[in-house]
C-alpha cells in the first residue's frame, strides 16, 4: 500500500531501507563468491596442496607458487584454499548443528515450561558457567583434539546462547492470541509450534547465527592453532598458522597467507551477518 | 432443556512467586442454554476475559467444574480438549493480533479443518465460502492480517470461527477495538449467524448499552463476582448493586 503523504522521516526510512538492500546483495554476492571457492577448492587449487617437493620448499611467493611454498615444498596457495575449505565448511557445520539444537532445547523449553524447563536451563547454566574458550580447549583436550572433537567441543559452549533466544522468543509467543486461536482449531502441540511458533521466533536466531560464523571460524581455527582441531596433514588454516609460526620474521608468508584467508572470510560473514540484521530490524522497514 | 454449558464456581486464582494471591474470577456459576445468548458486561479488571479464557479453557481451571453437554471438561487435555473445540470456538478482542503475522487469513480460517483431515483444496474452497458469507470477498483468503482493516479482519475472525461449527461462540469484546459504525456492522454479522446457525452465544462487553437489545441474558460481574443476573430488561430497570446502577446511569 502506498501513502500519498511522504513524511521526511518516511522518505529517509525508505533511502536506508534501500541503502540497505544494496549493501545486502552485495555482500550476498561477496559470500557466494567465496562459498563458490570453497566448494570448488579441490578443483581449482592449481597443485596438489598435499605434493611435497623439498627441492622447493619455503620459496617467497611467485607467479609459478602465488603464496610461497611452505617447508615441505608444498604449494601454499593450493594448500590455503584447502585449508579454507575445511575450515568454513566445519564452522558452517558447527553453527548449523548449534542453531538447530539450541533453537529446538529453547522453543521446546519455552513451550512446555515445567521440570523439562528447569533441568535444560540448568545444563544450559553449566555450560555458560565457565569462560568459553577454556571449557571448549578443556573439552577438546579430554577428547583428544581431532576436528570432529573440536566441532563437537565449540558447539557444547555455544548452544546454550542460541536455547535462550528461541526460549524468551518462544515465550512471548505463546502468550500471543494467535497461538489461543490455533490452540481452539484443534491442533496439537507439535503443530503449532512447527506452524506458528517456530516461524515467529526464528527471525533473530538467524540473525545470531549469521553473525556467530565469523567468531566460530576464529574459535574453530584457534583450537586448530593450539594443536586441539584438524591434525597435520589436513590442511585447516589454524593448523597452517600454527605450523609456520616459528617462521613469522624469516618466512612471513606461510603465516600471512592463511591469515589473511581467516580474515577475509571471518570479515565476509560478519559484514552479511550485520547487514542481515539491519535488513530484518523493524526499525528499518515499514510494515504497513 | 439440558445445558449447553455449565460453569460450577469457576474460580482462577492467579498465584505467581513473590506477588500476592489474585483472585481474579471467584466462585461463579452460571448456564448457557443451547440457541441463547447470555451477556458478560463489567468494568475492565472485573475478570471478563479471564473467565473467557477459562471457559475456552485456554487458562487453567484453579477450583470449580466445567461442563460442556453434561460432560465435565474441567481438567481434560490432548485429544479430549481437541474434542471439545469442535464446540466451543472465541472471537477475540484485537482482531490483527488474533491472526498469524506469517500465515493468509485463507490459511487461519482452514486451519481447524485441516486439523480435521480435511483436504487442502476443500479447505481452501470452505474458507472461500465462509468469507463470502461473512461479507467477505474470495481475495481476502490471500491477504495478510496487516494487509486488512481491523473491520475486515474481525470478519475473517469469525468465519474462522465459525469453520468448525460450533455450538458456543465466546465474543471476548470483539467489537471493542473498531469505530461505531463497523462495530453496528460486526453485530449484525454475529446476529445473522446466531440465527442461522443456532449457535449459543457468550458476548462480553463493557458497554451495557450495546450487550441490551443483542443478549437474552445478562450477567454483571465486579471484582471477579457476580453482582447481578438477569434479562437485560429487568436488569436495567431494577438494579440491585450500586455497581450496576452506576454502569446503567454511564450509559444513559
Ligand atoms: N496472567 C495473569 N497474572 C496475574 N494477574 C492477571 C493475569 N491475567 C489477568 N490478571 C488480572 O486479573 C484481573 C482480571 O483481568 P481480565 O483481563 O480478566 O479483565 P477484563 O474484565 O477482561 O478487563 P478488560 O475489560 O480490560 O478486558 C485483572 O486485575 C488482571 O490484572
Ligand atoms: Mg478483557
């Protein structure tokens, strides 16, 4: 519906709202171009990222090796897209199974209230009651490192955050007269929390996850540079970072490169992820 | 004739942690005979909707009995709930807010016929039907709630309402949040299908003015009590409480 009376503040709303669809697809664009790389690394790394050659190793990057080549001889570009691969690929892994979990243990909690309530919120409670990052190197050390470790050891620090959005989402949900009108239309509870109640609370848990990927993947490569993530030879870029770390001043490209890889992706997601949000904030759009 | 509906000393107690004891609806009774219409009227905080929402059974019971048919529906839950809203169906106050944001007033009118197994494509052609009959046209079905006015949106209200064919409609003030005209307008909507339909009616209001030509029987509540009973004539002429005497010189 279009009003004929265009207050300034309503124009100005609408050149924001714009601005930000602009800035939307771009960024849109900037992550598919990256997840494009991601999916395709194996294909077009030119070298095999784990060939060694000895005779060539630690060269300064070249046109023939774009980053150097690392001690092994082996061709750091081939390696850094690799290594990217595997470290987006597990942090989209890794926020994809917190979003789920922790959505599902908030809404469920929220819903139905009661012991069920009380017992997750504590165990959710214990998972926060420790500074994050330790309890995860904790868990991962007991484990025994290894990526699968380190993936299940970020997500037991970080669904609880995700439990308690869908939990005071679902709450003021519930107490909604539309939830009462589908209560009276006979449904029953699991269908109208898949049919009205998730769809209504899910909106600022995608925000949250969106913004989550960029700190996951530096938590994720973080426990991969302290030896608890992917192992040698997997190429992981904290892993990478974390092998060349002895070489900063004498071969400073087998640490940059991968550095800046993490930077660029971490800095892609989050510039989504905030974008996503002020695309989804009321105060940007105007329901009418 | 049997009742429709029986209310024995209905009493919610809301009793949170740290605050005192509320009782916001104590002790009361009263029954719905089948084709009636029986007037809630009272001030706001009297617990009109709280008792509504008790009846509906949308909040929980804390003393007395509910019957619907002769059957006790006080404590039932699952199936046997599901079983009494084929019965019993409510209209509520703010129309837009008693829709989903996310879901066509199409989708809300079927979605107690779609809970009954009935298919999509009959469905769709019911809700179709039902708004025609609430004075609505078909390309509602794909509108939004905030695509409608609050006007057409109570329409939709109750058709969806109505979809399942109750025997009790619980009007919570639905014509409290729309201007004067469109609320003459709802009234007469919910009269025509009273009578078509022979659908018992429970019409909560605070206006006594509006519940008087539309309600066969009248109740007065004040502070969770009932304070007066009776047809709205006798009630009006021969007001027992001071409560009701000043509701009745506020509207004259
Ligand atoms: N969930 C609740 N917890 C505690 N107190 C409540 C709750 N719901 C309602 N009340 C109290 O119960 C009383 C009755 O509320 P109710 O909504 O039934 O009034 P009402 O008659 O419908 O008023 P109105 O005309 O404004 O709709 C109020 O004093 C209210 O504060
Ligand atoms: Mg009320």
């Amino acid at each position: 519906m279009r009003e004929d009376k265009k207050t300034p503040s309503v124009r100005k709303l609408r050149v924001r709202k714009s601005h930000i669809k602009t800035r939307l697809v771009l960024f849109l664009l900037l992550t598919a171009a990256l997840m494009l790389t991601v999916i395709f690394a194996q294909q077009i790394c030119p070298y095999d990222p784990n060939a060694q050659d000895t005779s060539i190793s630690l060269q300064p990057p070249s046109l023939e090796h774009l980053a150097g080549t690392d001690r092994f001889g082996r061709d750091m570009f081939s390696r850094i897209l690799v290594g990217l691969q595997t470290s987006v690929l597990s942090t989209l892994c890794l926020v994809v199974i917190i979003t789920v979990a922790g959505t599902a243990a908030g809404i469920l909690c929220g819903y139905y209230g009661g012991i069920l309530d009380s017992v997750v919120m504590r165990i959710s409670d214990v998972c926060l009651a420790f500074p994050g990052l330790v309890f995860a190197l904790a868990i991962a050390s007991l484990l025994g490192g290894g990526l699968h470790n380190a993936v299940f050891a970020l997500a037991v620090i970080s669904w609880p955050k995700y439990a308690r959005i869908a939990r005071s989402q679902t709450l003021s949900v519930k107490n909604t007269d539309y939830i009462s009108a589908a209560r009276l239309a006979g449904g029953n509870s699991i269908q109208i929390i898949i049919r009205h109640v998730l769809p209504n609370s899910i909106g600022p848990i995608l925000v949250t996850s969106m913004l989550d990927i960029g700190t996951m993947l530096m938590e994720l490569a973080g426990l991969s540079f302290l030896g608890l993530g992917a192992q040698p030879p997997t190429a992981e870029l904290g892993n990478m970072m974390s092998g060349g770390r002895s070489m900063l001043q004498t071969y400073p490209w087998v640490i940059i490169g991968p550095g800046i890889a993490i930077f660029a992706a971490v800095v892609i997601f989050n510039l989504l992820g905030d974008t996503f949000r002020d695309y989804l904030d009321p105060r940007n759009s105007r329901r009418n | 004739m049997e009742p429709i509906l029986t209310a024995d000393n209905l009493t919610k107690i809301f009793d949170e942690k740290g605050k005192e004891k509320f009782t916001a609806v104590d002790h009361i009774s009263f029954q719905l005979y089948p084709g009636e219409t029986l007037g809630i009227v009272g001030e706001s905080g009297s617990g009109k909707s709280t008792l509504a929402k008790m009846i509906s059974r949308l909040t929980d019971i804390t003393e007395g009995n509910l019957f619907l048919c002769g059957k006790e529906i006080t404590r039932v839950k699952g199936k046997a709930l599901r079983r009494a809203y084929e019965d019993i169906q409510m209209v509520f106050q703010s129309p837009a807010a008693s829709f989903d944001p996310r879901r066509t007033l199409g989708d809300g009118i079927g979605e107690s016929l779609r809970n009954h197994g009935v298919s999509k494509v009959n469905v769709q052609k019911e809700a179709v039907r039902l708004l025609k009959e609430c004075g609505l046209s078909p390309e509602f079905a794909d509108r939004y709630p905030h695509e409608v006015s609050g006007g057409q949106c109570q329409r939709a209200a109750i058709a969806r309402a109505l979809a399942i064919r109750p025997k009790i409609l619980i009007c919570d003030e639905a014509t409290s949040a729309l201007d004067v005209t469109v609320q003459q307008q709802i009234m007469e909507l919910l009269g025509r299908m009273r009578e078509e339909r022979e659908i018992a009616c429970i019409f909560i209001c605070h206006n006594l003015g509006l519940v008087q030509s539309f309600c066969d029987r009248l109740l007065v509540m004040y502070e969770g009590k009932i304070v007066e009973e009776g047809t709205p004539d006798e009630v009006i002429k021969n007001p027992r409480s001071d409560y009701t005497k000043e509701l009745i010189e506020a509207v004259l």
